[in-house]
C-alpha cells in the first residue's frame, strides 16, 4: 500500500534548519552540530524522495521505509518546534522582569541546561532514526533526483519572438542600420559597431530587429549571428560562426582547419556578423580572434551588443551607439500590451493606478517591465499587484541599475504573503474542478462557500489513507499513525485511546461537562496544529494554553464568557476564530503577547464592548473583521481599554473592518487610526453604536463630523457602510467634487440611520459603483450636484432608497431637464417611502430593470405609464399601496415577468383580464389584500380564470402549486 511522500514537511524542516533563526537556537542552546548532521542527513534523504514515491507503487518494502521516514520527518518538525517556541519564550520576557531574571541567573542556567540536555537526547534519537533510514537507501537503489543548473551562460539566436511587442526602438532601428550600410572609412574593409546598453535596455532585440530588416537582407551577401556570453573561448566562437554561416556542424576541426573553413565560407562576400552579448575583455583573446576574420569585401561588418564600454574598446570600437530608457508613454504601453487583452484596463482602473506607479519604477528598462507584467498577466487580485509595487527589490532599481534582484520576482516573490499564495493553490483547485462554487441564488450572486464532488473526497481519501480518520461510534480500532481526526461520537469526548498521539489536527463538538477530564485529555495532544472545537461549556479548558505548536484554533459558536489567559502563551498562534461568540464580553487583557497571529476574527460577538490596550503591537494582523470603541468611563473604566489608536499600525488589515462604537471616540484620536494607510482593506464600515436623538447638542454632533473626517480610507476602497452617523453634514472627503478620483474603486454604498444629514455626497459620479443603499435618511432633500462632464451612474446596478420622504431629487438644479440620467446599467429598484414624484421619475428613466419593488406609495391610484416598457422586467413587487385600485392592462405587456407579488393593497379589488398575456409568469403572490384574495380564490374566485395558468400561487399564506 502507497504512503504519502512526506515532500512538503522534509522542505520545511530544511528550510527551518538552514535559516538564521535556527543557526542563532544551535548557537544558544549549544546545539548547532547536532543540528548540522540532521541537516545534512535530511538532505540526503531528501534527494531519493521522488524515486521512493514512484517504487512504494510496486514495493510493499519501500512503502514500509516512506512510512517510517513519515513518522520521523513528523517527530523532527515537532522538536525544531519546541525549539522555536523555547527562543520565542526567551526573547518576549517581559522588560520589568530582566532584573528579576539577572538575580536568579543560576536558576535560570539550571533551566536552560536540563532543557538543552533534554533536546540533546530528542535531537540524537531522531538522527539515529533518521540515519537508519539513510542507511536504507543503497538497500533499494534509490537514483537521486536533483536538478543541478550550471552556469552555461546565455544563449540568443537571430530571431525575434513573435510574442514579444517591441516598443520605442524604431528610432534606434533606423540610425543603426544606416551605420550597417555606410561604406568604410578606413582602409580596412570589415568595420565594427556596437550597440552597448546596461542589462534589460533591449540590446539583443535591437540587434534582431536589425538583423532581420529587409535593407539589411538587401544589403549583405551574408548574415552570420554568434552569442558569446560569458563563457568566451576562440576556437567554439568560430565554430559557432561557421554553423551560423553554412550550416554545417565543425566539431571535430582543430584551430588552423576552422580558420581556413572561414576563409573559404566569406572570402569575398560583404557579410554582417553580429556577436551578442560579449561580456570578455581579454585583449589577447580578442586580437587572436580578430586575426582569424577574413578581410571580406568592402562595407563588411561586425555589430557588437554589450554591456561594457570597456569591452567596446578593446575591440576597437570607439563610439558605440547607446540605447537608451524608454520613455513613460513608451513603458505603459509596453507593461499593458503584456498585462492587458485588448480594451481590458477599462474594467481595472484600480489596477491601472497601481500599474502606472510599477511602470515609474521600472526606469524605462524592458526586460524588467516584461517579466512584472508577466508575473501580473491573469492575476487581477489589487493585493498581489500592491505586493509587488512595494517590494524592495523594485524600490531599490529607483537608485541602481542592478536589475537581478527584480527578475527574481519571476520565480521568488519574497514579499507574497503565505494567503496570498495559499490562495493561488486554491484557485488553481477550483480552475481543475476540484471544487465547486456555492452560490446565493438572489440578485447578489454572492458565494456562499465551495463544496467538494464525492468522487474527489474519495480520491483525497485514497491518497491520505489511515493520516486521517473519521471518528464515529461506528469505529473500533484507532490508527496507530493517525495525525488528523474529526469526531463525530454520541458524546464527542476526546477518547482515551487518542491521549498522547502525534494528533496535529482536531475537529470536535464536546457535549461533556466533566471540566477536568477535557482539560486532561486535551493537553495529552501537545502535537496539536490546527483544532476545531464547539463547547456547549459556559468555560474553556485551561489546558488551551498548553498546545504550544497550535497555529489554527477555531472556537466559533461557544458559549463562553472569557477566553483563558493562558491561550496568550500561544506564541505560534497564527488564527484564532470566536465568531459568533454572542456571550464573550473581552479579550485576554495580554493578547498582545500573541506575537505571531494573524487573523482574530470576531464579527458576531454582540457582547463585547472594547478592545484590548496592546492590540495595535500585532502587526502581523490580517484579519480584524470587527473592532470596538470602548466606553472611558463605568466599568470597563478599570480595564486597559484599547482606542482607534490600536488601528495606527495595522496596516496589513484585509477583508473587511467594522469599527462599532463610534460616538465613544474622539476626532484628535480618530486621525491615528490611519484608514488611510490601510491599501488592502475592501470593506470598512462605520458604526456609532445606537440611534442617535435629534436632542443631542452641537458638540456633539460636530464631534461625529470630527471624528469622520479623520477616517477616510484608502482609494482601493470597494465597500462603504455607515450606521447611526449622527453629524449634521458628511465629511468633507466625501462631498468633494473629485470623489471619483479619490474613491475611484468603490463599488458598494450602504447608509444608514443618519437622521441629521440633509445633503448626500456626489455619488453619481463614482465610476465602479454597482449598489446603493439608502435607508432612513429623512432629513436627506437632495444629492450634491456632480459635475456635468462626467457620466451619471455610469456602471450602477442596484438602487435602494428607503425612508427618505424628503428626498426630492439627485440635485438642487433640475436634474430630468438638464440631465436625463440613464442609468444604462441598472437592473434591481427598490422605492420604499419616498415621494411619489421622486418615484415615477426613477421609473420612467432605466431600461433594462430586471426586478422593481415600489412600496409606501400611499397616494399611488395606479401603476405609473412608464412601466410598461420595461421589456427586461422579471419580477415585480408592489405594496403598501393604500389607494391604489386597478392594476392597467398594459401589465399584459410585461413579457419577461415571472413573479409577481402584491402585498397590503387594501383597496385593490381585480386583476386585469390581460394577466392571461403573461405567458412567462411562474410565481403570483397575493398577501393581506381582502378584496383581491377573495376574487382570486381557487376555482370559485372571479378572477382565477385569468391566473389560472401560473405555475405557483401563494395567497395569503395559502400555497398551490402544480396546478
């Protein structure tokens, strides 16, 4: 039976033991020896593990020997582990206790070395495991597989690659190519030019645009090209120069013959030569080659590509042409013709703004715009092209011309974070249909989740095999090598027979209430990576703190009220999940000692009221998704409550950021909050936690302005929400009349319960926005007017207003006489409470709704004209409409409806007879409307004759179907 290679774990433990960080462990705990020969030992295991994995197919023996490497690799990872967590201990004491620490030196040496001696043994036991299983590999005749890359230098050839868009050098094409055709001044017929350039400039191409030019066909009996690189040797030039010029093989020639083959090949002819990439100023190497050129006929030449002017002059060349940068326009042009298809940064603008800055720095040197455009062609994520914007490489060709360190960035983008490429591996699965998408199936087309095929699960199974185990009541035996288990018992108890395994992943629910036997048996499983646990306990087991590999601890849905402090000695904790947590009331107060964590997510925690003072220190922190302004004053007054401040460093935040609490923070405060610093957040919502009254005062009404003022957010903002705003105006970031410049990627708006507001910023003009939402804004009476050059809504999908009887237009000035909006993309309306003028002028302007609410309307006696061109319309909702009476019978024309539903319209009495028009209508609803459910009962109503045909009616709660 085939074992899982252990590829992944034997490169991690190399990587770990070849680091700085390890070197300075072996150094302080005066093992570096013992790691060196575990080290070497790995490696060579290592370089037979692709051999092994084939042969354990057809080997019981080989599968035997990959199953105990296994289990040694997994115990070694552990102890590089302790190590780690040992010197991360060591390094985060506390400053008020160095002193403590410096009087009891000698018990602190006494730990130190009864932890030394203690690893010293793991470290010997493991080698020796670890070199009776090298000891093994002769026994199989494992074949290393180690790619081994010499230093071969360089290779060109004469042609340009078809794929490659050559910018800004027909300038430079042209000027040398009269060079090429000039006759020679001197008395020699063979002239030499050069083309010299630092590396990246485009020496080569220029060369083959060159080389490859009808004139120059013309021109030249004979073309000949040789690369030369680094590695220059006379005798292999000349035959590379012969092949080139007759193309034939020479291999077997000493010196003399292939000297006297070139004279046979070109005496006679004006040939073109050209040598590229010549990095060798050997004179002596250089006049022995020169003297081997024959003499050919007049208006010969040989074209020199180069970096080095020094290299031009030994050759007797004394002004090379040198190429240059390109020019800005030229760079952009460039960088987007290998990132975009055609006409595609219109849909990127973001992406444009943040290209155009990596073009600056790319000083206009091709080869370094080609690859970071290759490393961005495909991938529109804004974070990986940030990423790469702010590398340090790049940053550094601002003040040298090394361009090495950038290429790097083709293979080895250090500044890619471990989500960032553990996505790309996911959306590789998900492109191979490895995964499925799960999608919400109303107007958001939201992903809920993704799932995997049955088939898929059991291939994933066959390839793990007894590494993972379903626990059930079903299951007798547990594995003895079992490193992942999911528990799905009757009590979900960890079972005894679990205690003390190498368990490094935990999924469990546990419905026990025996506090003391889960603190037990948990803290037996100190191998623990990643666990999953859902306790129905109102208190976590203390022993949390003792799982000191864990990385992923995912507490979602408990029910506890406080997190112990022990989970703060978690140093390796990368991910701590208490979403949903409805009773936790605070954090550890020493959470900042979580060193390492990188993601706390704790959206639904609707108990907890502040943040803890440290927070800010994470700067590894990825993933906030809510943060609390704490109240100064009662009782969280006594705790060590965390302000905006804590947000001032957290500039790796992503995803989403909900900031509750608000009206308890001030505008001096707010400022160092940064949002505008944050270039990876998408979402930021702003709440000030509870209504506020129209009896506030002033103060503190200007305080709210105040304190919004100073959270504006960075340009690549998609999402914006606000609640309970409770400021007479919007800031000043928002009402400005570049809007669109300074927010330029947000696509959704949502605004809520800012009862005091009267004036909304200059939406209209944002060029990405999809949704707007607005709700309960009843002082709102207009939108500030956007400038009329710019387009009105241009890419709006969803519009939602609701609450705003003030409302009485988009602008003071007549916005349907001066400009019409057209809305060309808008496809949902929701109108509810608004003015009935408001509402048939929205109407009567889109075409292409798919699905229109109207609601509220109480002086509405009929459906407005306008609807019935609405071809595209899908679904129709109609309520609260008191007055309104008849439906037209134009509603027959509506041949894309199919739902209709019509709600608290007391006084609607029949449907018209045209409803039969409807032929696409598949669902009616009829809700808390007398007259019209009563005439539209099931075979005795009046008017079921006309509805009779639609596939689901559902009348006051009454639901028919199949009918």
């Amino acid at each position: 039976m085939a074992e899982q290679t252990p590829f992944c774990i034997a490169d991690n433990l190399l990587m770990k033991l070849g680091s700085t960080v390890f070197h300075e462990i072996g150094l302080v705990y005066g093992v570096a020896s013992e790691l060196r020969k575990l080290e070497d030992t790995l490696s060579t295991v290592r370089a037979v593990l692709v051999d092994a994995e084939e042969k354990q197919e057809s080997s019981h023996a080989v599968a035997v020997w990959v199953r105990r490497l296994n289990d040694v690799v997994y115990d070694a990872d552990d102890l590089l582990d302790d190590f780690a967590t040992e010197d991360l201990r060591r390094k985060s004491t506390d400053d008020r206790r160095r002193f403590a620490r410096q009087v009891s030196d000698f018990f602190s040496s006494s730990n130190h070395l009864a932890f030394r001696f203690k690893m010293g043994h793991r470290i010997k036991g493991i080698r020796e495991r670890l070199d009776a299983i090298g000891n093994d590999i002769p026994k199989f005749n494992f074949i290393p597989r180690v790619v081994v890359s010499g230093n071969r230098g360089r290779e060109t050839c004469s042609v340009v690659e078809k794929s490659h868009k050559i910018v800004g050098r027909d300038e430079a094409k042209k000027e040398i190519i009269e060079l090429l055709m000039q006759s020679s001044t001197s008395q020699e017929n063979v002239s030499m030019i050069g083309i010299v350039g630092m590396g990246g400039l485009g020496k080569t191409t220029l060369a083959q645009l060159v080389y490859n030019d009808r004139r120059v066909a013309d021109y030249f009996d004979l073309k000949m090209w040789a690369c030369v690189s680094d590695d220059f040797d006379v005798k292999i030039l000349v035959r590379n120069i012969i092949k080139s010029a007759t193309n034939q093989g020479v291999e077997d020639l000493e010196l003399d013959q292939l000297q006297e083959h070139l004279h046979q090949s070109l005496d006679g002819k004006r040939y073109l030569l050209v040598l590229d990439d010549v990095w060798n100023d050997d004179v002596p190497k250089w006049g022995q080659f020169l003297s081997l050129l024959p003499v050919g006929a007049d208006g010969s030449k040989v074209l020199v590509t180069t970096r080095s002017t020094r290299v031009a002059s030994v050759m007797g060349i004394d002004s090379p042409y040198t190429v240059e940068s390109l020019k800005d326009e030229e760079s952009w042009e460039l960088f987007q013709s290998v990132v975009f298809k055609k006409g595609e940064e219109k849909m990127h603008p973001n992406l444009v703004a943040i290209g155009k800055d990596i073009v600056k720095m790319c000083k206009g040197v091709p080869l370094v715009i080609r690859t970071l455009g290759g490393i961005l062609s495909f991938n529109t994520q804004e974070n990986h092209w940030l990423s790469i914007k702010d590398n340090k490489n790049l940053l550094l060709l601002r003040n040298k011309n090394d361009i090495m360190p950038v290429l790097r960035l083709s293979y080895d983008d250090e500044n890619e974070c471990l989500e960032d490429v553990g996505n790309e591996y996911f959306e590789d699965l998900l492109t191979r249909s490895l995964f499925e998408v799960v999608e919400h199936e109303d107007f958001y087309d939201e992903i809920m989740g993704y799932k995997m095929h049955d088939l898929i699960h059991d291939l994933a199974q066959s390839i793990v095999k007894s590494d993972i185990i379903i626990l059930t009541d079903n299951v007798i035996a547990i594995p003895k090598r079992v490193h992942h288990v999911s528990l799905f018992t009757a009590t979900n108890e960890v079972p005894k027979d679990l205690m003390d395994k190498p368990i490094r992943t935990l999924f469990m629910e546990c419905r026990s209430d025996n506090h003391y036997i889960i603190n037990r048996r948990i803290s037996s499983l100190k191998c623990l990576r990643v666990m999953r646990m859902r306790l129905g306990q109102q208190k976590l087991p203390t022993s949390l703190g003792k799982l000191s590999h864990l990385r992923y601890l995912d507490l979602c849905w408990g029910s506890f009220e406080n997190l112990p402090s022990a989970i703060t000695r978690l140093k390796h904790l990368q991910t701590l999940k208490l979403s949903q947590c409805q009773n936790l009331k605070e954090l550890p107060r020493n959470m900042k000692k979580l060193i390492n964590l990188r993601h706390l997510e704790t959206n639904g925690c609707i108990r907890l009221s502040y943040m803890p003072h440290g927070l800010g220190e994470l700067t590894y922190l990825q993933t906030l998704p809510l943060f609390l302004v704490g109240n100064d004053c009662g009782e969280c007054g006594k705790k060590r409550i965390g302000g905006l401040s804590e947000l001032k460093s957290l500039n790796n935040l992503r995803g989403q950021l909900a900031i509750s609490g608000l009206s308890n923070a001030r505008g001096s405060e707010a400022k160092e909050a940064n949002l505008e610093g944050k270039h990876c957040l998408n979402h930021l919502a702003l709440y000030w936690r509870g209504s506020v009254e129209a009896t506030s005062e002033e103060s503190e009404e200007e305080e709210a302005v105040s304190v919004m003022e100073s959270l504006q957010p960075h340009q690549n903002l998609k999402e914006l929400s606000m609640c309970d705003y409770g400021g007479v105006r919007f800031p000043n970031w928002m009402m400005n009349d570049r809007l669109d410049m300074l927010l330029p990627n947000l696509v959704t708006i949502q605004i809520f319960f800012c009862k005091r507001c009267q004036v909304l910023p200059p939406f209209g003009e944002l060029p990405s926005l999809k949704h707007l939402n607005l709700r309960n804004l009843p002082a709102v009476e207009y939108m500030k007017d956007p400038l009329l050059a710019n387009p009105f809504f241009p890419s709006l999908k969803i519009l939602m207003i609701c609450d705003m009887h003030n409302l009485k237009g988009w602008g003071r000035r007549d916005v349907t006489a001066k400009q019409t909006p057209s809305y060309p993309y808008l496809e949902h309306l929701y109108l509810t409470n608004i003015s009935t003028e408001l509402c048939l002028h929205l109407i009567s302007v889109p075409s292409s709704l798919k699905s229109l609410e109207i609601s509220g309307m109480e002086d509405v006696t009929s459906l407005p004209e306008g609807l019935q061109h609405l071809s595209t319309l899908q679904t129709l909702q109609i309520g609260h409409c008191s007055e309104l009476t008849t439906l037209p019978g134009w509603i027959g024309l509506l041949s894309s409806l199919t739902k209709l539903i019509i709600y608290n319209c007391c006084k609607l009495a029949s449907l018209p007879k045209e409803m039969r028009s409807l032929c696409n209508l598949i669902t009616l609803r009829i809700n808390d409307c007398p007259y019209l459910s009563e005439r539209c009962q099931r075979e005795t109503g009046e008017d079921w004759p006309k509805i009779s045909h639609i596939h689901q009616i559902l009348i006051d709660k009454e639901w028919w179907a199949d009918l």
